[in-house]
C-alpha cells in the first residue's frame, strides 16, 4: 500500500510541473507557445553545443566540492555520483533523500565507509545551503531591493529559513551526542569530529567548486537568454538567477520544476525584458539544469552498474 501511494504521489507531483510548464508559464509570460517554440527554434546547433559544454564544466566545476567532502573520491567518480543523485532527485517528489541513497550505494561500492559518506553527505549539504544563501544577498547588493520589489520579502524569508536549517545541520550532530548511548554516542562523536575535521582541511577547495559552479550556473543561464534574443543587465541576471535557484528548493515538484521556471519569468517580465524571448530562454535554461541531468545520470548509474558487476 505504501508503495502504491509513494507511486501515486510522483505521478501527481509530475503531473503538476508539467502542468504548471504547459499550462501556466504562457500566462505568467503573456505569450503563447507558437511564440515561444519559435525563439528555441532559432537557436542555432553550434550555440547548442556551446551551451552544452558551459552547462558539463558547471557540473565539473561541482566536483570539487565533492572530493573536497569526501577525501579519496575522484573527480570522475564525484561527477558520476552528481548525476546520478540528481537524475533520480529530478524525477521524484522529495527526491533528495532518494538521490542520497543512490550517491551512497555508488561511493561504499568504492571504498568508502559509512560515516565518511555520511560526513560527506552533511558538508556538501551545507555547503550548497550556504551557496543558496548568499544567491539573494549578492542579488540585494548588486540589483537593489528598489528594483526586486516583492522579491525582496521573499528572498528574505528563504534567506532566513536556509539560515535555521544551516544552524540546524551545524547543532543536530552536537545535541545528538547528548542524548544518545552507547555505541550509536561513540558514532555520532566520532561523525561530527570527522565534519569538523574535512571541513578545516577543504574548505577553500569546496569553497572554490561550489563558487565556480554557481558562476558557470549563472553564467549559463545569461547565455539562454543571450542565445533566444535577451540583453539583460548584470544586476537583473543576478536576481533572476538568484530566484531560480532559490525555487528549486520548492518540493511540491520534483527538483522545483515549473515553480522555478515560472517565478523566474515572472521576475524577469517585471523587470522589463521581452516576454517570448525571456520565456524561451528560461526554458532553454531548465532543459540543461533539469531535463538533460536525468538521460546523463542515468547512463553514469548505468556505467557504474556494469563496471561493478564485470568486477563481481
């Protein structure tokens, strides 16, 4: 019964961010589809493949901070282990702890032990919650709380709650240690030293990665609108980029598609920008970041499996 319910509940959920990319995104742009199918038409193949390269040394860029969480992985590995915990965290509601399990069964199978994944788990968490915080902060100081308007509040407030949690993540492991007994004590003590532990020891390396990957992130989503016919300032690519990322956290849909995409044209109609063509940019933005990471992580899970069964 439970299966059947969780299988339900993803089918609505896909549903929804299908229904809110089909149906809502024209009446938040205010233009149609023909319109929209007729700027990605224009996209030329050799901007394609430009786009594709600049979205793979993003994704790269990521496994820096990867390694840096769980020492003795390999780049090659951390880029594997990234997309196949994102292909199955964008096809399902809530899919973060699904996508973890996936990325745990593949780094044990390497060598790697429990409590170092787990470590790993925590730090590159907290790493990408504090990267997320600082999207809105470094869009108020660049673009202005003139300009965001509405936006303001609402960064505010999702500044404010990646706050808590970041403080909940740093606290949890300390108050755990109190209160448990026993050999699950000794793990937790030994956990939450192995944190601060990788933490002093790669900090800058991650801290690194997962700069360069929000700025090969952003810089990606400039070139969508760029490539569909949007000139769009530094301080407006900041906030729009600021919002997308921030509304992937939005769980009602699996990885936040059709919320993000729909809260980003919004902020970009409201700054101006040409509706059809900020559409289609934005869209363009989501295939890469969203849609192409499923395919790719599913060959890297399929990869994986084969290499692991011709080593059985």
């Amino acid at each position: 019964m439970r299966v059947h319910l969780n299988l339900l509940a993803s089918l609505a959920s896909l549903a929804l961010a299908v229904w809110l990319v089909v149906a809502l995104v024209p009446t938040i742009g205010g233009v149609g589809w023909a319109t929209i199918t007729d700027h990605l038409a224009a996209v030329s193949t050799a901007a394609l493949l430009g786009l594709t390269v600049l979205w793979l040394a993003g994704l790269w860029a990521y496994t820096y901070v990867l390694t840096g969480s769980l020492p003795g992985l390999r780049n090659t590995q951390a880029f594997s282990l990234n997309a196949a915990g994102s292909a199955v965290s964008n096809l399902f509601p809530f899919g973060g702890a699904a996508g973890v399990a996936v990325t745990a069964v593949m780094a044990s199978s390497w060598g790697h032990t429990a409590r170092a994944i787990t470590t790993s788990t925590i730090v590159s968490g907290l790493w990408n919650a504090l990267g997320r915080v600082a999207l809105p902060l470094v869009a108020l100081a660049v673009q202005g709380a003139a300009v965001l308007g509405r936006t303001v509040l609402a960064a505010t407030l999702t500044t404010a709650a990646a706050l808590v949690l970041t403080v909940a993540a740093l606290s949890r492991l300390r108050w755990l240690s109190g209160v448990l007994k026993g050999r699950a004590r000794r793990f937790v003590v030994r956990l939450r030293r192995q944190n601060a532990h990788v933490i002093r020891a790669n900090w800058a390396k991650m801290t690194t990665g997962m700069v360069a990957y929000l700025a090969l992130q952003a810089l990606l989503l400039w070139c969508c609108l760029a490539v569909t016919g949007v000139e769009l300032s530094l301080g407006a690519l900041v906030a729009a980029f600021a919002v997308s990322r921030l509304l992937t956290l939005a769980v009602v849909t699996p990885g936040g598609f059709g919320v993000s995409e729909n809260g980003t044209i919004a902020l970009l109609v409201a700054l101006g920008t040409p509706a059809g063509p900020a559409v289609a940019g934005v869209l363009l933005f989501a295939v890469f970041t969203f849609l192409a990471e499923i395919p790719v992580g599913g060959v890297a899970w399929l990869n994986w499996s084969v290499r692991r069964a011709r080593s059985a």
